[in-house]
C-alpha cells in the first residue's frame, strides 16, 4: 500500500514538472530567430575581401596565407574574369618567389585562359624572377592558337614554307636566323596579307629583342603601309622590348597616315569637282 502511494506521488511530480516545461518561453510555441541568408552579394563581397587580403598579404611578403587567401576567394565562384585573372597572377607571383615554378606557371596560363586581355605591366613583366616564366607562358599559348588555325590542304609555297620556318627559330630563340628567314618569306612574296604582316611584326620583334630599336620603330612602321589597322595583341603589347618602341611607331604610322589623307584631301580640292556630262572641257 505505502509503495503504491509513492509510485503516485512521484507520477504526479513528474506530471506537474511536465506541464511547467510547457509553460517556459522559448521551449514551443515561441518563434526563433531565423538563420541569416548567405546570398550572391554576400558570398562576391566575401570573395573580394579575401582577394584583397591576399594582395596586401603578398606585399608584405607573407606568401603562404596569401596564396590561402587568394585561393579561398576563388572557390566562392563570384570573382568577375578580370579579378580572377587577377587573383591568378598573384597566386603566380607568390609560387614564383616561393621556387614552385610549375605552380607559377599553371597560375600564369590560367589567368590567360580565363581573361584573354591578362597582361603583366611593363614593370612586372620585367621581374627577374616571374618574368621569364610569364613570357615563357604567353608564347607558348601563341603557339598553340597558331597551331589551331585550320591548315592548308595544299602543300605550303616558297615564301609560306620560309614564314613557317623563320618562325621555328624565332620561338627557339635563334633571332638573327628568325629574321633571315622571314626577310626571305617577303622577298619571295607572302600570298596574303596577313602572313605579309606576321612576318614583319617578327622581324621587328627580332630587332628590338637585339636592342635595334631604330630599326625595330622602322620596321614597326612600315607594316602600316600593308595593314592601316595593325595592332599589337594585349599579350604581345607589353613585352618590355618593344613596349615603348612599337608605341611610338604606331604614334608616328598614324600621324604620317593623317597627313597623306589631309594632302590627298587638299589635292582633290585643288583640282575641283569632276566635269559632268554635257560640260565643255
């Protein structure tokens, strides 16, 4: 009997403690503060502060978190093509100076990949440290989107066998044999404009690469008898040795190029309006 009572007894204790639980706030019934929202504007303003503390991290030669931080802003996928590229070249100055050449050299072509108008400045293309690698890295992509060119189905001419060979020795760095070869391909008498302007462009790249600068500027200016609209590719423009040669002889191609329309333009004035049919001569 007295165990059946304190069976009781504890039954209702536990029902009463029970309903008290019901009655305290936040237990059921009441609504919880809601989880905030990770949204794209959150997620791009995350990825552009990462990427900014990896370029302040670099700069003060903390290369190890900068490549983490770097990294981390990529992996949000909300970086525009430019601040990839960007990201990417840093991720390459920090592989470079931290001797992971292979490294480097993947980020130089992923940034080239991503943003077809990545380009070093003339300043950090001349880094004796990255540099020889980005350049390394830029030809070679120049190579391979040559090499993509649909190919003749008809075996190569004189002058186009010649180009093609001039331009062996140029990637292997053999420039006065380069250029040899490419004056030959113009003697001879390239088919088509473009194979006229390309073996030009690398004459003068020969020259310039040599320290001829007068007579890479020459070079530069006469392809724009052949081609009026001639211009350097972003990957080629900031070569630091052309850079400031090329720019000047595309300054002086196109002031020479205003002056033969204004005088051609002032010869027509001089010679009046066309006779019309009818008129006595």
């Amino acid at each position: 009997m007295k165990k059946a009572i304190a069976h009781r007894f504890v039954l209702a204790a536990v029902l009463l403690a029970a309903a008290g639980c019901q009655n305290l706030p936040g237990i059921e019934g009441q609504q919880q503060p809601a989880a905030p929202q990770i949204t794209e504007s959150v997620l791009r303003d995350r990825a552009q502060q990462q990427l900014a503390d990896g370029v302040k991290q670099y700069d003060t030669g903390d290369y190890d978190n900068a490549v983490k931080s770097l990294q981390a802003s990529l992996e949000h996928g909300m970086l525009s093509k430019a601040e990839q590229a960007r990201a990417r070249k840093y991720l390459a100055f920090s592989h470079c100076v931290s001797g992971r050449e292979i490294l480097c050299r993947d980020e130089f072509r992923k940034a080239f990949e991503i943003y077809p108008d990545f380009a070093l400045t003339a300043a950090e293309d001349g880094h004796p440290i990255w540099g020889p690698v980005y350049r390394s890295v830029r030809t070679q992509l120049i190579s391979e989107r040559e090499a993509q060119q649909p190919k003749p189905l008809i075996p190569l001419g004189k002058a186009e066998q010649m180009l093609q060979d001039g331009m062996v020795k140029y990637d292997a760095g053999e420039f006065p044999a380069a250029r040899t070869q490419l004056e030959a391909a113009l003697k001879e008498g390239l088919s088509t404009r473009e194979n006229k302007v390309r073996a030009m462009k690398n004459i003068a790249f020969t020259l310039c690469l040599e320290g001829k600068y007068r007579d890479c500027r020459a070079e530069f200016i006469k392809i724009y008898e052949v081609d009026p609209d001639f211009d350097l590719a972003p990957a080629e423009a900031g070569h630091p040795s052309w850079t400031k040669t090329f720019a000047a002889a595309k300054a002086h191609a196109h002031q020479l190029m205003r002056e033969k329309a204004e005088r051609e333009a002032h010869e027509n004035k001089a010679k009046g309006p066309p006779p019309t049919a009818g008129t006595k001569q």
